[in-house]
C-alpha cells in the first residue's frame, strides 16, 4: 500500500506516544509512574455532568447542531471572553469544534496556502509544526533561550520574517515551558504583526492556570487593531478538567471564522452535543472549581519545583503557568553516558519506572516534560526515582 507524503511526512504525537508507551508498560504489570499528559486528574465538575446528563434525558443531545455550535454555546463564549478578555465579540466571530486542537487546524487549514511560512517559537507544543505542514505550509522554527524564559523576542521574529510570512502563533502560557508573556512583551510582539500584516494565532488554553501572583494577559485585549489581526484558540479542557469531552473554539475574523467552520462541516460536521452543553454550563455556571484546580496545581508546582531542582544534573526554570516542569537535562545525560534525549527519557522509564516525554518533539533536545498534572504522592515517588536514577552513576 502507497501511503500519501502528506502523512509519512508527518511526526508522531511524542506526548501521545509516551503515555501510550507507559500505559501499555502498566498493563503487563510494572510499576510505572506516568507525568507525560496534559490532563488535570480532577474529575469533570458534578453541575457539568449534570448539564450533559439532563441534554441526553430530555432528548436535546440527540440531533445534530448547527457545525459551527450551539447559538446558546456562542452566547456563553461571548459573555466568557466579556468577562475574561474585557471586550465583546459577536456570534460570527466564534466557531466551536472538537476539541482547541481541531480549531488549530482548521484555523491553519483556513489561512495557509503552499508555501506559506508560519513562525514558530520554540520549545512548542508538538502538533503546531505538523499541521501547518498538512496544509503545505512551511513551519519556520525560532528558538527561544532559557536566559529570557523561553519567550521570543520581536527582534528574533523580525530576523526570520520573509515575504511569504503570513502567521505568528503565539502560545501563553506556554506547552511545554509554562511561561508568560508580559503585557509590555505582548504589545510589541502584537504590533510588529499589525506593522507587518501577519496574523497572531494566540492559544489561551492555559489562560486561566497561572500562579504564585503571575497574570495572564490576553494579546487580543490590548488594542483594537491588535484584536483584528488575531485568532484566538481556548476550550474547556484543562480550565474544567474536560479533556475527554473534547470541546474547543476560535475567536476572531468573521470570514476566518467562517472558513474553519466550512472545512468542519465537510469533516466532523457538529462538535458532540451533549458536550456542547456541559461547555455551556462550565462558561456560564458557578467557577469554583477552576479556582480549586488552579491551587492544588499550584500547591504542586511549589512542592516539587525545588525537588526536581536538586535532582543531579537538572536545571529547571520555575513556570509560571499551565502545569509542566521543562528541565534541561544536558549535564545529567552526560552524567548518565546519553547524547540523545529520546534514549534518556526512554532509559529512565526502563530503569526506573518514570515516564516522562522527551524535548525532542517540542523543539528542545536538551529538555525533558513533566507534567504535574497528578496528585503530590505519585510526583515526590517519581522525584525520588528520578534521584536514585541520577545515584546509580
């Protein structure tokens, strides 16, 4: 069988393939301790179970919606982003998909022509690069130093910045780093896009789990002309611990808006609708829990970040937000004999029973993710394994 070039040219999900990789390890029996998913380990708050339960009794789960959403969803995302993001949005400016990841590529699959060039900061979360090469465009990669927190800077940009640049994707707080952008650094950043016709995908996916007095500045707040050039990308997985019901939207350009709901409607069509209406209820119901989540993560960012920082040979950044750890591990691979980042990760799940996701896949050999998305006991064990893993020299 000839496969297509479009998919043998695509990279696997290394976050994916690392939990599947652990799992598979738990099932046949060894004690595996797994922080290579981004997903809170809270269940689904009960009065959004209970909005999806009472859409399935009474019979409005059961048919399909309009492709691009609920009208009442599109009212919730609108009263969210009155509340959240500080300015309105009208119903055209919204489409809701299955799930953040899907409106990323729709939006990509909307806007990119052959050839087109789309910047990309690095460390960065894995499927950006991939999907923009899906719709032929060309990822151009900027790395990005540890010495200024992983965050680009407009003179990086402008370095990279061709003729055929029509995106700059911009993720705060940040997969995998767990960075923030300031408002300063995000004003400038938004204005050479405006300066230079380039539109800003900015995923806020993150945008509501940020700690230790760190704040969240949404770049589609800070000026009107900033705003039009942007799309915004959010949902409810990680705010409300939705991750299974998958459940993302995009906000911005009424005929971007519209494209990404045409290349939907010609493939998943209605996101599930019973999802669409727990989603209402997590936007418009009580936010408690997203306050809840937010300390206990962190409480474990906190707890572990100075453990992990005296593990041998990790050098770890504090994030500031999401819920990932991203240390460089370059002196400890060479403590242990590795050159290769993959082959550290892949040695520390054998020997020790921790899985972890290699840097390789966001753009940063010499780092590895961990994600503190699960309760303080199973990350101090994983901790004190990474220890006597660093100890057997």
């Amino acid at each position: 069988m000839i496969l297509s070039n479009r998919v043998l040219n695509m990279d696997e999900s290394v976050t994916l393939a690392a939990a599947a990789r652990a799992k598979a390890l738990k099932e046949k029996g060894d004690d595996i301790l797994s922080l290579t998913l981004g997903e809170p380990d809270f269940p689904t708050p009960k009065n959004i179970q209970n909005a999806a339960i009472s859409s399935i009794k009474n019979g409005k789960a059961s048919f399909y919606t309009v492709t691009s959403g609920l009208p009442e969803l599109k009212e919730a995302i609108a009263g969210y982003f009155a509340k959240y993001y500080g300015y309105t949005i009208k119903q055209n400016q919204v489409t809701v998909a299955t799930g953040a990841k899907f409106s990323l590529y729709t939006f990509f699959m909307s806007v990119i022509n052959p050839g087109d060039e789309a910047i990309i900061p690095t460390p960065c979360w894995v499927s950006y690069g991939d999907q923009i090469k899906m719709a032929e465009g060309v990822p151009v990669f900027v790395q990005t130093t540890e010495a200024n927190h992983f965050k680009v800077t407009v003179e990086q940009l402008d370095a990279v910045r061709s003729a055929k640049t029509k995106v700059l994707v911009l993720n705060s707080p940040s997969n995998p780093t767990g960075m923030i952008y300031t408002a300063k650094e995000l004003l400038a950043i938004g204005n050479w896009a405006v300066e230079h016709d380039i539109l800003i995908l900015a995923d806020d996916i993150y945008g509501r789990l940020v700690y230790n007095g760190n704040e969240f500045t949404p770049i589609s707040s800070l000026s009107e002309a900033i705003c039009k050039q942007t799309i915004v990308i959010n949902g409810v997985s990680k705010s409300y611990s939705m991750t299974g019901w998958r459940l993302g939207y995009a906000v911005g350009d009424s005929e971007i808006i519209a494209a990404m709901s045409k290349i939907a409607g010609q493939t998943t069509s209605n996101p599930t609708a019973a999802s669409q209406y727990a989603a209402i209820e997590a936007l418009k119901g009580p936010q408690d829990t997203v306050e809840t989540m937010r300390q206990a993560f962190e409480e474990r960012l906190n707890t572990i970040y100075p453990l992990l920082a005296e593990v041998p040979g990790f050098k770890v950044v504090k994030p500031q937000g999401a819920f990932y750890l991203f240390p460089n591990v370059k002196k400890a691979m060479g403590m242990k004999g590795y050159t290769d980042v993959t082959e550290f990760t892949t040695a520390i799940l054998e020997e020790v029973g921790v899985a972890l996701v290699t840097g390789a896949g966001f753009g940063a050999p010499e780092n590895v993710r961990l994600s503190y998305a699960t309760d303080l006991d199973t990350l101090k064990e994983a901790i004190r394994r990474l220890h006597q893993f660093m100890e057997e020299l």
